[in-house]
C-alpha cells in the first residue's frame, strides 16, 4: 500500500466510494489525513458506514476548509457537465485530482511509463509490465487496469510504475511525469466525456504534459491524429519521441512490415509466431511495448523472451480451449463493432461460429459486413438479437438463442459436429455485456464456465 505522508493532517474530501475511492480512504487513512467521504448512491453510502468509513454530507461540506477533492474515475469534472458537487468545490478553487496524481506526490522518485490511447491500452500495459518482471526489473502495474494506484507496492528510487492510463485520469493528475510515455493510437470515443473530439485529443496529449528532454514519447504515426502530434512533437523537440507503425517503413522508428518488427531498419523480431498477441492490432502493441523498453536501454533479445512468454490478458481474444477439431476463444471484452472486427480478421482463415450479442452500440454491426464471408454460422442473444438478425439475414446462417449459454452450447455442438478443421467458437459480442452480465469480464467468465463444461461432459460421453 501507498500512504501519501504528505497529506499528514490536510482536509482531504473523496467522492466516490467504489474500488478506487475505498483504496484512497484506506490510504489516507494510514497517513493520519483528516478524511471525509461521499458516494451519490444511498445503498453505497450505508455499506460504508457500515464498515467505519468516515461519511459526510458533501451537500452541506465547508469547501473552503477542505485541502484536496479527490474523485473516482467515472465522476465527470468538466463534461458533460462536472458533477455538481465537484462543481461546488471548484468555486473555490480546489482542483480535483486522482489516484495517480497521489501516487506520483507520494512516490516521485520512481521511474514511470505512462501508456494512453483509444485501444490496447490494458494489453500493451500488461506486456511492457510482464517483460520487465521477466527481465528481474521490480515492477508494480496498474492505474486504469486491475490494481488501484494506492494498493501498489512502494518502490522508491529502485523501481518502476507501469500504468495504464484513460484520458480523464491524465486531465486530473497535473503533476503526474512519465519518464517514458506511450501514445498508441486516437480514435473517436468518449467523446461526451471531453466535449467533442478536439478536447478528446488535447487529453490524450497530457501523455507528455509533464515531460522533460531526458523523456521518452513512443507514439504511433498510423493515425491522423497522433501523426500531426508526432510531427509538432518532433519540430519542437522537447522530448525524445520515438514513431512506430504497422503500415509503412520508418527510417528512424520502430515499424512492422510483412508480420516482422524492425528498428531502423533493421530487423529484429518475427511477431508471426506469437499467438497470444495475433493481429496487426496486437503488432501495434507490441511495437509500442519494445520502443518503450528499448528507449529505457533493455535489448532487444530480452524484450524478445519477455514477448514470447507473455500469457496474455483474459477476455481479448483469450484461447479458452482446444478440443478435439474445435478451439474455444473468449473475446468478451470486444464491445464495439470495431473491437469484434480484430477478431474477425484474425481468425478469417479459420471455420468461425460466432456468438454475438447484448446491448448494442450505435450502428450495430453494419460496419462488419466485409468479414461476413469468413462466417460458419451465427448464433445471436439477448436485446441485439432481432436487429443483428436482420443485419446478417440471407448472408449468414444465424440461430436466434435466449441466452449466451444456449448460444455457447448450440455453437459449440455445431463445431464438433461438423468435424471441420480450423473450427473456432469464438465469443466476440460487439455489444455491451449489461443487459444479460454485471460486465465484459462476468460474461466471459460465463462463457469460459460453459465451455469448460461442454468439454467436460464431452470427454464423460467419450469414456
Ligand atoms: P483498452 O485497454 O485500451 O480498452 P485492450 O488492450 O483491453 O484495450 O484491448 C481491447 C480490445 O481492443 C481488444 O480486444 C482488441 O479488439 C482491440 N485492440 C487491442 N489493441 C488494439 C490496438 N492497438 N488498436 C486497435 N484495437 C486494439
């Protein structure tokens, strides 16, 4: 655990009593910090109490005797409107910061790699952390992923914060410095968070806010978007910035062309055999991970290993199973049409029954019509059912099921019965998990439990 020493005795406020604001509280706690707490939801506000959580009404709070205001993750600050209660606090001039922004005041001499964009953050994460542990590095991971700021280990001067970070947690964290910062890719998202794109983009460059010439920027020039920062970055030259792409050659980057990555020039690793991170999307992540560890000097053989032994992330494109002619994927935390349409590419060379469904997303999954051809069959459920049913009508064999079970085993029955070589059941929803699941990772969980019992009873019949 982090105790931020430096808030000994201050007025801290902490809105928000989810996993992040119940870490903060823990935290502060520890550091002896006078600490007072809120959450908008009733229920919330009670199981707190109930724990010795120290609630005060925030409607009726002094703001001006409170020190710092630090807020949760999905509390909104400035659009579509700052919360009102943030917008009470910033009358008089506190500035609302998060976890990070306490992690780097509590910690500063540690090194820290900083990894935003619109996607493969968690991955691209997960795999520079992985490979600094290979390489004997102390590490600590986390941010927007799994572990919350404060529950990290303390690493002084020795050590190495991974995070993954969202553009809001970069627009309240202002002192937050990555030695080492990541920019993968911009596209339109969140957009009612930032006010429209261009406030999406200025929040995706506090990557760099803080950077200082001894730094690091990897970004990728793939984009529009992160190219017009790349290039302003690189007339400037403020910071060392490294450029990576996975469609065109750079003399001076990092780049992958024809599945193998190359540093200037060079080439130095073949990405084709690395079937945890398939896909030219995981290559961009992959670039990204070993431009980062290589601005930090490790070599290029070390980073090798570490990409080979990387396990994977549970719930993108995650290998469930192989049985018998069948190999069971779990992509759950594809929720968008763009997100399900990585997989699709991947898997185009192999006999897909496509389990699909939940809430959809605007548009549905009109923009997947090209990757219709690689499709066996498709199995739909819940809300999205009858819509995606009339999107995939006549190009697709498609089976309406109530639910993801029935789905999993229907596909699943389908696939081993066929006998077909290269069989895949894969669960790529390109929809929201909430009509039916808690979240992505409950309905992959669900899935993965369907599944293994599947198996299960078909090795019983088969004995
Ligand atoms: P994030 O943390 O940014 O949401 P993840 O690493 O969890 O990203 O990946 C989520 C999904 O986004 C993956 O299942 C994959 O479909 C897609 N994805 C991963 N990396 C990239 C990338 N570099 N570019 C585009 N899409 C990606």
């Amino acid at each position: 655990m982090i105790i931020p020493h430096h808030l000994k005795d201050q007025k801290v406020a902490v809105l928000g009593l989810g996993r992040t604001g119940r870490s903060v509280i823990q935290s502060l706690m520890k550091a002896n910090a006078h600490v007072f707490a809120w959450d908008d939801q009733e229920s919330v506000r009670s199981a707190a109490r109930e724990q010795g959580l120290p609630i005060i009404d925030f409607n009726a709070i002094e703001w001006k005797s409170i020190d710092q205001l630090i807020l949760s993750p999905g509390i909104p600050h400035l659009y579509p409107a700052p919360h009102p209660l943030v917008a009470q606090a910033q009358t008089v001039g506190l500035r609302p910061v998060n976890d990070l922004e306490v992690l780097y005041q509590s910690q500063p001499q540690a090194f820290y790699i900083g990894i935003t964009g619109t996607n493969g953050k968690s991955t691209t994460t997960s795999l520079i952390g992985h490979i600094l542990k290979e390489c004997g590095k102390l590490v600590e991971v986390g941010g927007n992923l799994g572990i919350p700021a404060l529950d990290l280990n303390p690493l002084n001067e020795t050590g190495t914060y991974v995070l993954e970070v969202s553009s809001y947690q970069l627009e309240t964290s202002p002192s937050l410095h990555f030695n080492v910062g990541v920019l993968l890719n911009i596209t339109p998202d969140h957009l009612e968070r930032h006010g429209g794109m261009e406030g999406y983009i200025e929040a995706k460059k506090l990557i760099y806010k803080n950077a200082t010439p001894k730094d690091t920027l990897v970004i990728s020039v793939d984009d529009p978007h992160c190219l017009t920062i790349y290039e302003a970055l690189k007339a400037e030259g403020r910071m060392k910035v490294v450029p990576i792409s996975t469609c065109k050659s750079l003399p001076e980057g990092i780049y992958v062309k024809d599945g193998v990555l190359y540093e200037r020039t060079q080439p130095v690793l073949d990405l084709k055999g690395f079937s945890r991170l398939k896909g030219q999307h995981n290559w961009q992540n992959i670039a990204a991970a070993y431009g980062a560890l290589r601005s930090m000097g490790l070599e290029g053989e070390a980073i090798a290993k570490g990409i080979a032994s990387f396990p994977g992330l549970t719930h993108r494109q995650q290998v469930v199973a192989v049985y018998k002619n069948v190999t069971f994927v779990n992509d759950s935390k594809a929720t968008n049409a763009d997100a399900t349409a990585k997989a699709l590419t991947c898997y185009q060379d192999s006999r897909i029954y496509w389990l699909l469904g939940g809430r959809p997303k605007e548009g549905g999954i009109t923009s997947l019509k090209p990757y219709f051809p690689f499709i066996e069959h498709a199995f739909l459920y819940g809300e999205s059912a009858q819509s995606f049913y009339l999107t995939l009508e006549g190009e697709v064999p498609c089976t309406i099921c109530q639910t993801l079970e029935e789905a999993t085993e229907k596909a699943s029955r389908l696939a081993l019965e066929s006998k077909k070589q290269n069989a895949v059941v894969l669960l790529s929803p390109a929809c929201a998990s909430f009509d039916q699941f808690r979240d992505f990772e409950a309905r992959g969980d669900a899935f993965c439990g369907y599944v293994n019992a599947i198996i299960h009873s078909e090795q019983k019949k088969a004995s």
